[in-house]
C-alpha cells in the first residue's frame, strides 16, 4: 500500500502555499465550531463543504480534514473551562478537566487533551495507512447482534465510573435510558413518553441534555451557593515538556485508550461519544482518582485519545468501502464528489497518490492541533479569572444560544432548563451525572439493534452465544465485569 514514489509525488503537492493555508484556515475553524457549544466539526464541515466547489483535490482535504481533527479536539475546551463539553464527544473530558480546572490546573488539562488529541489522531493514520482493507472487512462482518452486544459491553463502565456508589450508578443509568426512550419508538412507531407534546417526537437530542446535565447543573449549584460560592482559584501555567513526559509515562493508557477509539471508529453509526466514553471507564478502572472530585489527568488522557483516534479509524470504511464511518464522512462523501472522485474498493488502487495526500494532510492536522492547541491555550484560562457572579450569566447564555443552534427550537432551551435542575435535584441526592449520560448515549444503540436482532432471528436468543464476534464480546464484557468487582473487593478489604 505504501508507494514511496506516490508519496513523494504527494508530498510535493502537498508543499503548495495554498494547501497550507487552506490547513490553517480549516484547523481554526475547526477550533470555533469545536468549541462553541452547539457548532460541532459535523456543521462545520457540512458548511465548509459546498464551498470546496473549484478547489483542487489537495486544498479542499486541506480544509476539511483541518476542520474534521480540530473541531474534534477543540470540544475539550469549554468542558475543561466552564463543564459544558462543546460536542458529545468530549461530555467525558469535563468530569475530570474542570476537576483539575476547579484546582487550578486548567493549563495542564488544555496540554493533556491537545497532546492526547494527536497522539490518537497519529495512532488513527498508522492504522489508515497500514491496515484499512483488512480491517474494513471485519467491521463488515459486525450486525446488530454484534452491535447490541458492544453497547452492552459499554454499559460496564457504569461499575467504573460510579466509584463506589454503583446502586446509584445503575439508577442513573436506567434513568438515562429512560431518557433516551422519548419520542417515536424506531421499530414499532409507536410514540413513547412525550405526553402529548409534539416537540419530544424527535426525542431529547445529546448535545443540549449534555449541555443541561453538566453545564446547567453547575449554575444551580453555584447559584445554590450565593455568596458562599468560592471563587476559582488562579491557574497554575503546565510546562508542554513536562506534560509530555507525564504523557509518555501513561504510554500504556494511551495505546489502549487508542486501539479503543480505532476499533468504534472502524464500525459505522459509532462514532466520538461511545469511544470516549468506554475509554474513560478503561481509565477509572486502572486509576482510582479517575472520576473523583479532584479529577485525574489519566481521565482527560483517555477520552481525547479515544475521541480523536476515531477521525482516521472512520474514514478507513469510506476509503475502502464506501460506507461513511460516521456523520462527518458522510459529508465528506459530498466533497469527495464535487472532485468527481468515487470513494470504495477501487479507491486506493486507482487513486494511490489522493490517498498519499489524505494520509499526509491527517499527520500535518494533527500536527496543527498541537501547534494551534500548545500555542493558544496560555491565554484560554484567563476566562476563569471572570468573577463567579459574570461567568455564571455568560454561561446561561452560552448554553441557551448552544441548545437552541441544535434543532432551531426554543424548547430545547426550556429542556435544558428543566433536566439541568433534575440534574441538581438528583446530584443533592447523592447521584452521578456520567451514569446518566451513559445510558441516555447507549440505551437507544442497545435498544434498536437487540430488537433488530432478535426480529431477524425469530428471537432467537442463542444468536449472542452462537456468532463468534458476539460470543468473544461477551466473554470480555464478564471478564471486565469479573475483574471490577475483584479489585472493588480487594480495595475495600481492610488492611492486615
């Protein structure tokens, strides 16, 4: 697959002043859409894409591809900040980068969530290049057997991330489920929990229950507080070598947290959410600071790895299937045709110097990420030097404008409203928002494809246990399970 001679050809083109600018133009944009709560990389590059008519082939992959890695990594940074994740996918960063944030270590999450998005984004292309025929063909092989039975292999980072509560944990994630259930039912059609109300047909979109649950959540808290509310604390600056070196030393976090991104990325319908998620409940698991009130850098470490390792794992079954990984290929598709190029099989074979320079461009965003990302976070911390009393309105109308961007609806505004102070109510009681969210990301995937599955297989329940790729899921889901509940009893055996 690796012709030096294509790549050389590649590399050439790729040394045009305009493709780098075009690079640096779709890396800062990646960085607004990223951020901003409410624009993810999916608008970003569903905008950007119509306006690649009468670029070459290499300028416009220098846009998109700049915007599809940055708009990824840059969700991190109003989770780290102000706990209200810019995209879905980085909902599991904020447990732990505002922790450290509410610490005075904002800096050092900004660094490990900007190396950590390379470093998955770098792990992502070794397997593009190397390994995307192959592995195309074995997520080919995944049905909604094997779906249901992933996303119950998901649902196990419950015991991990509830730390020490898991009653609690269960219940969130049964009400999150719950959640998840509103509006048409996708098989039978059928309208469940929307109480007559046409706006929850659609359901509760992800972004502005996120949006409610961390960041809404937060304001009632703080608005709880009164005057007794403590301002935070003046940040500390984190040395970039010193957090790569603190980086290398979790080499093992990194590659796991890595291979987890890559194998979601590989399957369609996936995506960011899921891998950041089951990653984190990797990390918490091995960590035990993971998730607690202080937070832990292994936490932010695992899910940016994950979130990012899936942008190249997810154009590996478009490029040599055809079959967009997840929403953002799927747009990318659209760009792919106004070059007149058609992505699948024949693909690499006939446009062996194009997939020269996808790989190229994917390294060199990568590689802006940490330029872009180590050059400007100096100067994004000073937003917590705001006073409490002006942060918190400023927030209210981040989130209400970010809800309302989503669907263009002002009920989504009043929803977030309404469950970020169930999600007050219910963190007074003692109970953890990331179970919840948990089970409102994975409840529906379990949902649709077991009744999917079982349909097909005249319900047939021995289905799980007779396919192999399901079987070997399920006997890592109770292996992870076993080895949870020995290392919960070994901590909480008292010490002789």
């Amino acid at each position: 697959m690796m012709d030096l001679s294509q790549f050389a050809q590649a590399a050439l083109i790729l040394a045009s002043p305009s493709v780098w600018l075009w690079l640096i133009v779709g890396t800062a944009l990646g960085m607004v859409f990223g951020a901003a709560p409410g624009l993810t990389a999916t608008a970003g590059i569903a905008i950007a894409t119509p306006l690649t008519f009468g670029f070459d082939f290499a300028s416009s992959m220098a846009l998109l591809l700049g915007l599809y890695c940055s708009g990824y990594f840059a969700g991190s940074i109003p989770a780290i900040l102000i706990n209200m994740p810019g995209a879905p996918g980085n909902a599991a960063t904020s447990l732990d980068g505002h922790a450290l944030a509410r610490r005075g270590k904002a800096d050092l999450a900004l660094c490990l969530a900007v190396i950590g998005s390379a470093m998955g984004g770098f792990l992502s292309i070794l397997v593009l290049a190397f390994a995307a025929p192959t592995l195309s063909s074995f997520a080919l092989r995944f049905t909604s057997v094997e779906y249901a039975v992933f996303g119950m292999f998901g649902l196990t980072c419950i015991a991990a991330i509830s730390r020490g509560s898991l009653v609690s944990g269960l219940l969130g994630a049964v009400l999150g489920m719950v959640l998840g259930l509103v509006g048409i039912d996708p098989v039978g059609g059928m309208e469940r929990l929307t109480f007559g109300n046409f706006s929850l047909l659609t359901g509760i979109a992800l972004l502005p229950a996120l949006i409610a649950f961390f960041a809404i959540t937060e304001v009632f808290a703080q608005a709880m507080a009164g005057q007794h509310g403590q301002e935070l604390p003046r940040q500390e600056q984190a040395a970039p070598l010193a957090v790569f070196g603190l980086v290398l030393r979790r080499w093992w976090l990194v590659l796991k947290s890595g291979a987890i991104g890559i194998g979601i990325g590989l399957l369609p319908g996936t995506g960011p959410t899921i891998a950041s998620w089951i990653a984190y409940g990797e990390a918490a698991r091995g960590d035990p600071k993971v998730g607690s009130k202080d937070g832990s850098e292994s936490g932010v470490l695992a899910s940016e790895v994950a979130n990012n390792a899936v942008t190249g794992a997810a154009l590996v079954p478009l490029l040599t299937l055809g079959i967009p990984g997840d929403t953002v290929t799927a747009i990318l598709i659209g760009a792919f045709l106004i070059q007149g190029i058609e992505v699948g099989p024949l693909f690499i074979a006939t446009h062996g110097q194009l997939f020269m320079q996808i790989l190229i461009l994917l390294a060199l965003a990568n590689l802006a990420i940490l330029v872009v990302g180590l050059g400007t976070r100096r100067w994004l911390p000073l937003l917590l030097r705001i006073p409490q009393r002006i942060l918190v309105p400023l927030i209210v109308v981040f989130c209400a404008a970010g809800a309302f961007s989503v669907n263009n609806m002002s009920f989504d505004v009043l929803m977030i409203l309404v469950l970020g102070f169930g999600g007050f109510v219910l963190m007074r009681l003692g109970m953890p928002m990331a179970p919840v969210v948990l089970g409102l990301v994975l409840g529906p995937i379990v949902e649709r494809n077991l009744r999917d599955a079982l349909t097909v297989h005249q319900m047939d329940w021995s289905v799980f246990v007779t396919r192999p790729i399901s079987l070997a899921i399920l006997c890592i889901t109770l292996l992870v399970i076993g080895v949870t509940y020995w290392r919960s009893r070994s901590r909480s055996r008292p010490a002789t």
